[in-house]
C-alpha cells in the first residue's frame, strides 16, 4: 500500500502510513525501508529520513542490502546531503550498479560534477559495468562543465554498451552536446531517435535558443505533435535570452489564447522580456496574474519581478517586494542591487551588499559584476577597487571578463584612461571586444584620439564586422572636425563590408509596445508624430536649445540636425 501510494504520488499519504505502520508494531522490512525513503527525498523530510536511516543500522540493513543502502544515498542526495550519502555509499559492503549510480547522481544534481567523473571512472575500474541510468546521471556532469571531450568519450561508451537507442540516454546527450554549441550533433542525435517525447523535442528546442539559433528553435516548436508548458517555457525564454523580446510577449499571448494553465517558469521567463522593453504595463498585469495564480510567494518570479520593475525605472516598486520576501536568494540580492546600479544609486547598491553580507548570504559573480558596476556609474573608484582586489581573498571568486570590464570602464568613465589602458595591459587574461569597447567608449567621451586610435585598431582586429567600433571611432574624428580622417574610417568600412546595426527604440503606450527605426515612416501615425516632434522642436530651439552631435553615433552616411531630430528615441516620443 505504501508503494502504491509512492508510485501514484500520494507521498504525505504514504508517509503517515509508514508512521501508522510503526504505531501498531509492525516491523517494516528492507522493501519497506526502499519504498519509504524516496518518499522522504520527494517532501525533503530529511529528519524523518535521518531517523529512518537509525532504525535502518538498528536492524542491520545499511552495509549488506544494497537496495536500501543505494535508497539512503538518493534521499540524501536529494536533501542536499551529499557527504551524508558519500558515508553512507563508503560503508557499503556490497555496491552494485545501482549504488554507483546512486552516487553519481547526488554528486552531478549537487553541484559537484568533477567529483562524479571522477566517481564514475572509479566504478568502471572497479569492474561494475554502467548501465543506461548510469550514462543519463552522469552526463549532465558534462554538460555542466561544458566538458565536450569528455561527454563524447562517455557518448563512445554508450554506443559500446549497447545504450544508444535508450530514449533518457538519448535525451541527456542531446542536452550536453547542445549545451556544449553542438547543436548539429545534438540534432543529429534527435533525428535519428527510434523514438521522441515531449521531453526530448523541448530540449532540442532549449538547445537551439542557448545557441541563439532561434529560427531553428521555432521551427521544431511549430512541428512539435504536442506542446506542454514546459515547451512553451523553452521557446518564450529563447527568444527574451537572445533580444527577440517582442516575440516572447507575442507567443506568450498566444500560449495565453491556447488556455495552457500557467506555473511559476513560464512567468519567470516572460518577465524579462518586458524588462529589455521597458514594458512596464504588461508588467504590471502580469503582476496581478502573478498574484491571482498564487505565485505571488514563488522566489523566482518574484526575483524575476524585482528585475523588471527595476529595469522600467520603477525602482521604488522593485524595493517594496524586495522588503516583503521572507525568504532571499543570492538572485534576489543581485537583482535588487544591479537596479540601484542602474539608477546610478551607488551609495544605495553598496548598502544593500553590506547587508546581504550581514545575512550570511555569500555572493557570486554576478553580484560583484553588479556591485561594480554601481561604482561604475556612481563614479566611485576607491570602492571599486576595493571590491575588485578582495574577490578572490574575500569571497572566493576569481575575476572573469565581465569583472575586468567594469574596473576599465570605472577608470575610464573617472578620466584615468591611462591607468585604464594599463589596467587591460596587466590583465591575467587575454581582454576581450567587450574591454577595449569600454576604453574606446570612455576615449570619446573625454576626447583622446590618441588612445582611441591604438584601441579601434584592437577592436578591428577582434571584431572586424563589428560596425561600433569603426561608428565610435569615425565620431571621434568628426567632434574634433578631423574630416579626412572621418572619411578614411568610412572608406575602411566600405571595403569590408561592415554595415552599421541601425538604432531602435521602443515605447509601451496603451499596453502596446512600439518599435521605431532612425527616420522610420512606417506607423500609420507617423505624420502626426513627425507634427508633434517638429513642434517640440520649435520649443526647445525657442528655449535656447541646439542640438549637439557630440554624443550621438555618426551613422556614417551623413549626421545633421534632421537625423538627430529624426532619432528613433525621438519618434518613440512623439506617440507617447
């Protein structure tokens, strides 16, 4: 009874029947102790598990049945008591193939992947031989660490062992090869699959967005015999992940229209579709649908909601659910701190980190990233150099790319564009377009042609399709009426064939959101919107007002005050 009740996911029921059964005195069996200890794992009743696993040593079933030994290692795998399962599996008299796996698998799903190829080349060498829930445990290990020879020598073993047609086989290394930017290889792997689920077609999906091959991923979502929620998840995360936020809000209206019931991912993904649109409305009514479906206490929605209205310029809304969660992440954290830091609230961010600190909370990258960035924008330098050289000594963190990006644009943005172009030239690793984009940046802004010259030619170097440097570059010269120069930029762009991104704006008016394009003509309102900029024209020049090209791109083709008056922020403007 207590199996059935497990299987069919009755576990609270089956629980309070084990307990019923202990009360009348019936001794429960080793059956009994591996039907009941998934049922801990599946509520997180660790204790009742801990207190279970006393009565198992008691009756002397730990070391010599491998069932409940290999049960006590999922339950607390599963608990996130991964070195109570290592004691538990190291005390095993006899470890079979599931035990091994059992290991496995708590370290991948805990986060300590190197410890589970390390594990499972241990189990292989021992002369247990892996069989296909081994392989599907041990991948994700792979995929984690993006390690692709790795995952393709475990793909060799699968093939060897005869496992290459097991459907969550298959599915895992779908998975790890795409997360690994195979997705040829993971597509490969889908089509020639005897068989697919609804699971395998949304990670095949997923893959494609990672890779930011969207087209590809709508197109398997378009042809996909039965969509569930988690697919709809996949596609709508995809297209916010790589910049089609308009497209993410279309297909959640459409997902909306189709009456699929909603959970807590697929908020968590539309959110920030809003948030890169500044679409505070539909925000806001997601908001209440929010509250309304009962997620309204879910971490990761309201983590994604904090984010939102703090990216809308709704900093102080994004404070107030940050002050009502009785429960924060390090997400949450993050997330309210990187909204100071875009509001150039400083003072604020590094406040809100102190205090994250106090609650025992430790950070990660990301939060430094933001934490920086606040320094950034706030000009303070001292601070960021202050976070930036205890990373490592006081959290632990080794500074990646994005951490050397912001300490150059923080000297950069403060004047010190020496002490930035050195900063780059004593960096650990090889600096990126994103680093010396931020000196050449900070280069116009305070008009060192001299520097921005050595760093275009980085950039050209690394990036030479990429259209900003040459556009930041070619306005350097123009500002300093350095014309012939300007047109030797232009000339090099011409005969490589770099074309300039052109810019876009958008504006949510009335719950809808719209997109503009420089010297777009094509909204059925855009006559009485060009009236309406012309008119605030006349007033700002009436004012005193004259319009400055300084800090506006040269577009390479021609810069005049009708292209500035013409902007897409402007013609943004002109419908609100």
């Amino acid at each position: 009874m207590i199996a059935a009740y497990s299987r069919h996911g009755f576990v609270e029921e089956a629980l309070a029947l084990f307990r019923q059964m202990q009360h009348v005195g019936i001794q429960p069996d080793e059956f009994v102790f591996s039907t009941i200890l998934p049922v801990c794992a599946e509520l997180a009743a660790v204790e009742q598990g801990m207190k279970i696993h006393r009565e198992i040593i008691r009756r002397g079933f730990h070391r010599h049945n491998g069932f409940v030994g290999s049960a006590l290692v999922d339950m607390y795998a599963r608990c996130g008591r991964v070195d109570s399962a290592r004691d538990v599996f190291d005390k095993m008299l006899q470890r079979d193939v599931v035990s091994w796996t059992a290991m496995i698998a708590a370290y991948a799903q805990n986060g300590q992947e190197e410890e589970a190829l390390k594990l499972f080349q241990e189990m292989q060498m021992s002369g247990v031989r892996p069989n296909a829930k081994t392989f599907a445990n041990v991948l994700p290990a792979c995929t984690n660490l993006v390690a692709l020879e790795t995952g393709m020598e475990i793909h060799g073993g699968i093939i060897r062992n005869g496992f290459q047609s097991h459907l969550f086989v298959d599915t895992a290394l779908i998975n790890m090869y795409a997360k690994c930017g195979q997705t040829d290889k993971a597509r490969h792997i889908f089509d020639i699959m005897p068989q697919q689920d609804t699971v395998s077609w949304t990670v095949m999906i997923a893959g494609y967005a990672q890779n930011g091959k969207v087209d590809e991923a709508l197109k398997l979502f378009q042809a996909m015999p039965e969509r569930n929620i988690v697919a709809w998840t996949s596609m709508i995360a995809g297209y916010a992940q790589n910049g089609h936020s308009m497209e993410a809000l279309q297909l959640f209206l459409e997902m909306q229209s189709e009456g699929i019931e909603m959970d807590s991912n697929i908020f968590a993904s539309v959110l920030p579709a809003c948030a890169n649109l500044a679409a505070v409305e539909h925000g806001m009514q997601l908001h209440e649908e929010i509250t309304r479906s009962g997620f309204h206490s879910d971490v990761t929605v309201i983590n994604a909601l904090i984010d939102m209205y703090a990216k809308c310029g709704s900093i102080e809304k994004a404070r107030g659910l940050f002050n009502k969660m009785y429960r924060r992440t390090v997400v949450t954290w993050t997330s309210i701190i990187a909204g100071y830091a875009i509001h150039g609230c400083g003072k604020e961010a590094l406040e809100l980190f102190q205090q994250m600190e106090r609650s025992g909370i430790k950070p990660n990258h990301v939060t430094l990233v933001c934490v920086l960035s606040a320094c950034c924008h706030a000009g303070m330098v001292n601070e960021g150099y202050h976070y930036f050289n205890c990373m490592t000594e006081c959290y632990g963190i080794t500074p990646v790319m994005e951490h050397y990006s912001c300490m150059v644009d923080l000297l950069g943005r403060a004047g010190r564009l020496d002490e930035a172009h050195d900063f780059i030239n004593k960096m650990p690793i090889k600096p990126d377009a994103m680093v010396f984009g931020c000196l050449l940046g900070a280069c116009r802004m305070h008009n060192n042609i001299e520097l921005a010259e050595h760093v275009a030619e980085q950039l050209f170097e690394l990036e030479p399709q990429n259209s900003a440097p040459y556009v930041l570059l070619s306005n350097i010269y123009a500002t300093a009426g350095r014309w012939s120069d300007m047109e030797k930029v232009q000339k090099i762009m011409k005969d490589r064939g770099v074309k300039k991104t052109p810019g876009c704006s958008w504006i949510e008016v009335n719950k809808q959101v719209y997109t503009f394009l420089v010297g777009d003509r094509s909204h059925s309102q855009m006559q009485n919107i060009y009236k309406e900029l012309e008119r605030l024209s006349r007033e700002m020049k009436a004012a005193g007002y004259a319009p400055s090209a300084r800090f506006v791109l040269n577009d390479v083709e021609e810069q005049n005050e009708e292209v500035i008056f013409h902007h897409c922020e402007k013609l943004a403007i002109g419908i609100g």
